[in-house]
C-alpha cells in the first residue's frame, strides 16, 4: 500500500486490506505469544489542519504489556518518568519472530 496521509485519504479497498492486515498481526501476535494478545494501539496520521504533510504517514504502533512469551511488564521507574515501556530486543529479530509465526488463510478472510 502506498503511504497515505490519514484515514479520509483511504480508499474502500484500502480500507479493507488494512482491516485485514490489521487482524493478520493480530492472530500472529496470538501465535507468537500463545495467548489472547492484548495490547494498546495507537494511530499516527497527518495533521488535520489543510495544509499538505509530506513528512507524515498514516501508521499504527502496537504496545504490548508482554516483553516475552512468560514475562508481564509493569509500568514503573524509568519507563513510567518516559511514559513508555523500555524494550531490551532488537525490531529486526522480534519483526523476524512475528513474521515466521503462520496462521490459517481462513482465520484472516
């Protein structure tokens, strides 16, 4: 998909491919971890102020309260002073992690 600005710039069809993409990393995260995955999402788009916003794109961040499959994470010292969870691993191994984790085609139609 190519970048889009915000939400009102998708078309029907990028609505739907999103909403599948969105329920396919969901299911993995599942897989990953083995359990019900919950999280907090949060969605970055453009400003809404009419003025062109090159440097942005629509894009969602997942936060989730598990650092590992047995860990829990608490929001506390240094991570509660940033209002953010600190992560001890690198994206490109957990992103290598979540992408090998396979799920049914028909879990995702």
């Amino acid at each position: 998909m190519a970048p889009t600005p915000d939400f009102a710039a998708l078309s029907i069809q990028q609505c739907a491919d999103l909403a599948r993409a969105l329920k396919t990393v969901l299911l993995k995260y599942e897989g990953w971890w083995e359990r019900p995955f919950p999280y907090l999402m949060t969605w970055y788009q453009a400003p809404t102020d009419g003025q062109p916003h090159p440097e942005t794109q629509l894009h969602a961040q997942f936060h989730p309260p598990y650092p590992t499959r047995e860990r829990f994470m608490y929001l506390a010292g240094t991570a509660l002073g940033a209002g953010m969870f600190a992560m001890d691993a690198l994206p490109e191994e957990k992103a290598a992690e979540l992408q090998a984790v396979t799920i049914p085609a028909e879990s995702i139609a």
